[in-house]
C-alpha cells in the first residue's frame, strides 16, 4: 500500500510538471459569464465546456495574452480586474481598479494592462508582472471602449459624455491629446494598413448636438490624430468588420436594422443591407463578423433572436435561429464554426459556416456576454538572413556582437545570446558586448530570437571569434607575511588583480631564480626549511595568458633552531600542498598516501578548488589548520577522536566520488519518495 501511494505520488508529480509547460495545441473560447460571476472554457474542437474560473462581480470583458496562458477579465460590478492563469484555469489575483469598469486592452509587449471605468472617468493601467494597479489616468466623461493602437504606442479611449477620443502614450501614461468625434462614441476598428481608425458614433444622447451628422462613422488619420472625413450611415451604428483585403467596412445600425457598407478608398457608402423584411420593431443588431475569405458575413439580432448570414457577394440574406438575445459573434481559426453569446438563456450557440444550421448549444454561466477563441501562437520567429549575426573583439577581455532584427507573425520581443552553448544573455537590443573573457582564448556565439508567446527561432550563424593574447602583467601580490608552524613555514597573501583572471602564484625564496612552488590559492605552505635557518619570501602572481607579475615585498622568517618533535609533518614536497592532502586528515590517519585522506583529497581538488569560494575556504583552511594538526599528531587519543569526526566527511566525499551520477538520481528520488510516504503515513493515523 505504501509502495503504491509513492508511485501515485510521482505520477501525480510528473504530470503537475508536464502540466505546468503545456500550453492547448488547439483554440479555446472563453466567455465571461455577467450574471454568475465567472469565466467558461470551451473546447473549440468538442464545443464542451472544460472548466469555469470564478471572477468578482459582472465579468463583461477579456483579453487572453498571445501564448494563451493569462487572461484579465473586467468586473463591472466588482469594480476590480481579475488576473488569470489559463494553464491552470484559476485566477490567480484580484486587482481593485475604477468605478464600473468595462473595457480592457493589453501593450503589445504584454507588460501592461489598460482598464478603462465607466463611472470614474478614468483609466486604470496594470503591471502584468506584478499584478498591481500602477497608475489611474484621467480621461473623458464615461469612457466605454478601449483600444492599443496597431503600432503600440498610443492607447484610444472612446468617452460617450464628451463625445471624444482620449489619446494615451504608452511610454508615459499620459494623455497626450484628445480628438473630437461624434456623437455618443462606441465602436472602433482599424484600417487594414493601419493607417485609419474608424469610430462608430452611436448617436445623439439628452439632446447633445454637434456639427457633424448623429448616426455616423468617424474617419482619424492615425499620424495626424484628426479626424478627416465624417461618413453618414443608418440608426445607431456599433458593431464593425472589415473584409478581408480591407476594401470595405461592414457597419451594423442597431436600430434601422440594417448594414452599411462603406468603401475605405472612397469613405463613401456603397450599399445598404437590410436585415429584417418587414417589421415595426427594430432588430437591435449588435456586432459583425466576417469570415476569412470574405464571402459570409455574420450579424446578431438582439430581438429577433437570430443571426444574419450575408453573401457578401450578392448581398442577400439567409436568417439562423440562436438563443434569446444573441450578442457577441466569433468565428473559430478553422473557420469552421461560429460562435454566438445568448445571454438571455445562458447559452453559445454553435453554426456550422457550411450549412449555415446550429449545430450545438453549449450552456455557460448567467449572462454570457463576451467571447474570445484563442488559438495559442505555437510559431517562432525567423531570421530574415541566413547570416544575422556578426562579431569583433573590442579588447583581449571583451567582444561586441550585433545581429539583424527577426521577424514573426507576432511581436518579437528579445534575443536570447549563447556563448560555446551557453545562454549568457537576454535582451530587446541588437547589440552586446561579452566581457570579462580570457585573452588568447576562442568563443562561439549563436543567438537565437524570442517573440511575445516564449517561441525560440533556430539558432543563427554561428560566430568564432580569439581574443588577442594577453600582454599586460597582473599587479603584484600584496600583504605577504609569514607563520611558523613546526617544522614549516606558512606564508599568505592578498588575492592579486589583473586585466584578466589571475589562477596562480608562484613563490620564490633567497636568490633562487627558480619559484620553489606554485599555489591556486593566497596560501602556500614550505616544509623544506632547516632549522635555526633566515629565509626571505617572495611571490608573484600569474594571469591566463601566463603573464607573470613583479615580485612581491619580501618577507624574512627565521626557523627555530631546535624543534622538540619534527613529526612526520607533511611531504617535502609540500611546495604543492595544494596537491596533497590536508593537514588536519593527514595528522589523523599518520600518512597523506592514507586511503581516507586520497578521498578527502580527489573531493577538495575535484569540487573545491575549481570554484572562486571553493580555493577562498581551502586558503583559510590552510591558514589556521596546522598549529591544530600540530597538537593532534602527537596525541593517539585525539587522532582517534578527529577519525571518528571526519568519517561523515569521508563518507559524502566518497558518495559524491565514486557513485554514478544515475544512482546518485535515483537514491535522491527514493529519499524524497520516503519523506513523502512518511508524511502521509502519519496524516493518515493522525
């Protein structure tokens, strides 16, 4: 039983981990649900619900981010935002913003979120990282749509009572300036080359005049931010699509029951669609949408509780029976489907685009009103060159990369640079320089390109690059003194500084020409003295190039003359202790060539001293260990002590010595496995 409620326990945990990385390889609609407070997932490709996330009060708008793991949802009611992860299909904060909020946009580089509130005449911007309110910007008098402009740099709010267009830099967060439309705005689109923007004004309100026309559709020049033409339409314009070449825009006139279709080249209307035959109630009509290859276009009726299917090459008019009070209209990436909010009977309903017959009716929550179908980016960027990448050396130490921008279907938003293989670093810039490398020595760089969904695109060129040799001497080893300890004399100094690194130290005694011993550390120990003997010290400093510096200040030591135990002490050849065994061990088991002390050893040379702190803790070690292996060597009873202390050392130096890395794995796994049984064990008594 034990052994069974381990295995459930990894699997569960492997496929946590697998879930975590795992982003839906087809489309997902998610519809915010006004009434009930929360968010459906539907299943594009079963047209099944697969799970509700609970929001905060009135839900009634959602941007979904490009890989489609996050979402924000507006709260009307809630007056709040709250903060989604799709991947685990919970919300994950909260986020207080204006009065009655009810629009919502995303920057294009994802990193902030923009709230416009109805009541507060405001809009509030969110840090997505952080998930916290940053900045409420004043705008006009009830804001209701919010849009980021194509090229990211501006955001357009749409505010009803003063029948204008906030603009908001992106940059700063601040109102750069306000255009004039038409009456009671609420509908905005953009041109497809994205130089126009349309804005349907809905019509006049409490008797608001104005020189333009009250039923109308709104024509900014986008570099202008002014309005150069003002197009006539029918009754209260909302909904808007554009076919696709983006030759004509499709207007809905909610309460003339009709479509308006305008010539972008001309901005004149060129064709009016009626969408009711005969009645005296006006349909309500409330958004568009167009199919992809632009022969349907498809229009909700609110009170007829319909759909109109347009030919968009005839004009004629085929209705689809839906639920009650049919809103917003979404056509999945396949094509295959629409999708229509009812939510007056809670439900989406799902048309066929060949058949034009609703195939499917999903039940949501109370209200649906909102709908947007994801189909998560999955494709990466590309190189537009097949050598984007180039590099020089700016100094022995230093070499400057610059690659060409890549392109995607998205937005690419960094570039990811590899050194020999090895990710060094990540930025938006097209440029780097590596510092810090050792001259004389040749790295290949590749980078690779990064959109806004995390999509890596193949590697570029690579590009090898040696740093010239390294000519500059390190500076001269600093504060060299000396100790005596038995028959040996320490000596430490201050860690040397180079133009490069600097890996080792030679030591020089008398007048020898020759150094009697090389260090990797501030430390070297000289076990080759006679007694009663003056010796002076020197030591120089060597950098990756093999550049030697100057000497050191010397220092003189003189040996005791007589020495009451010599001891085994360490080898005469203790100017490469660094080689040897330790002090401490050696002193315990009577020989540096002793089994346990060779362990000790391989563990110091092999995960110590390769590391900048490993060779700081072995110089202080060597520092003050030998006055203490002097007082153990000559006491058996302490040499037994110190053995019994140092087995658990032996015993790890050994585990990570001698077992596989596949073991070690595995042992790690049934450890873990044993303290979570464990744990359950006694939940499970308790």
């Amino acid at each position: 039983m034990t052994f069974r409620l381990f295995v459930s326990i990894v699997v569960l945990f492997v496929m946590f981990a697998l879930r975590s990385n795992m982003v839906h390889a087809h489309p997902l609609a998610y519809v915010t649900n006004q009434g009930s407070g929360n968010v459906s997932v539907i299943d594009t490709a079963t047209h099944d619900v697969v799970a509700t996330i609970p929001t905060q009060g009135g839900p009634v708008r959602i941007v979904v981010s490009a890989d489609g793991r996050r979402a924000y949802v507006v709260n009307s009611t809630g007056n709040s935002v709250s903060a989604l992860d799709l991947v685990n299909n919970v919300a994950l904060k909260h986020i207080p913003v204006g009065v009655s909020p009810i629009s919502v946009d995303m920057s294009h580089d994802e990193k902030k979120v923009y709230v416009n509130n109805y009541g507060g005449a405001s809009v509030s911007v969110i840090d997505t990282e952080t998930n916290t309110l940053i900045v409420t910007i004043p705008v006009g008098t009830d804001p209701k749509t919010l849009v980021v402009a194509p090229d990211g740099q501006k955001v357009y709010v749409l505010n009803e009572g003063t029948n204008d267009l906030s603009v908001i830099e992106v940059a700063t967060d601040t109102v750069i300036g306000t255009i004039e439309v038409g009456d009671n705005p609420r509908g905005i689109i953009f041109s497809k080359d994205e130089r126009m923007m349309y804005i349907a004004n809905n019509g006049a309100l409490s008797g608001d005049t104005l020189d333009v026309p009250v039923d109308s559709v709104s024509v900014v020049d986008l570099a202008l931010d002014q309005v150069v033409a003002t197009i006539d339409v029918g009754d209260a314009p909302r909904g808007m699509a554009l076919t696709p070449d983006g030759n004509q825009l499709y207007v809905v006139n909610s309460r003339s029951s009709n479509v308006s279709i305008i010539d972008t080249q001309t901005n004149k209307v060129i064709a009016t669609v009626p969408l009711v035959v005969s009645s005296t109630q006006p349909s309500i009509s409330w958004d568009v949408v167009i199919a992809a290859d632009g022969k349907k276009a498809y229009v909700s009726n609110a009170v007829y509780n319909n759909v109109s299917v347009i030919d968009t090459a005839s004009l004629e008019v085929i209705t689809v029976p839906v639920g009650i009070a049919p809103f917003w209209i979404r056509i999945t990436p396949d094509q295959r489907h629409v999708y229509v909010t009812n939510p007056n009977s809670g439900t989406i309903s799902v048309i066929e685009t060949t058949t034009s017959l609703v195939i499917e009716t999903i039940t949501t929550g109370t209200s649906p009103w909102e709908i947007e179908i994801v189909d998560p980016d999955v494709t990466a960027p590309i190189w537009s060159t097949t050598m984007p990448l180039t590099g020089l050396f700016v100094d022995p130490a230093s070499i400057a990369l610059t690659w060409l921008v890549a392109t995607d279907d998205g937005l690419v938003t960094g570039y990811v640079v590899y050194r020999d293989g090895r990710e060094i670093n990540t930025g938006s810039t097209l440029s780097m320089t590596d510092s810090e490398l050792i001259s004389g020595r040749t790295y290949c760089y590749t980078v690779r390109a990064m959109d806004v969904s995390g999509n890596l695109s193949s590697d570029s060129n690579e590009v090898c690059i040696t740093t010239p040799a390294d000519q500059a001497s390190p500076l001269a080893p600093t504060n060299l003194s000396s100790m005596i300890s038995g028959t040996m004399v320490v000596l430490n100094w201050d860690e040397a500084v180079g133009d490069v690194e600097v890996v080792s130290y030679h030591v020089y005694r008398g007048e020898e020409v020759d150094p009697i011993g090389e260090s990797i550390v501030t430390s070297f120990t000289d076990s080759t003295v006679v007694p009663g003997t003056t010796y002076t010290y020197r030591v120089t400093a060597l950098d990756t190039a093999g550049n030697e510096s100057g000497l050191s200040l010397s220092v003189a030591v003189l040996t005791p003359s007589v020495s009451g135990e010599t001891g085994g002490g360490e080898s005469s050849q203790s100017s490469e202790w660094w080689r040897k065994g330790c002090f401490i061990a050696t002193a315990a088991y009577g020989s540096e060539m002793e089994p346990h002390v060779q362990l000790l050893r391989d563990f110091r040379d092999r995960y110590l001293l390769p590391s900048l702190w490993g060779k700081r803790f072995v110089a202080t070690y060597y520092h003050y260990s030998p006055p203490i292996a002097d007082v153990i060597r000559g006491h058996e009873g302490l040499r037994s002590a110190v053995r019994w202390m140092l087995w658990p050392f032996v015993a790890w130096a050994w585990f990570f010595l001698k077992v596989s890395t596949e073991v070690k794995l595995v042992m790690g796994m049934v450890l873990v496995g044993a303290m979570i049984t464990s744990f359950f064990s006694k939940k499970v008594i308790t």
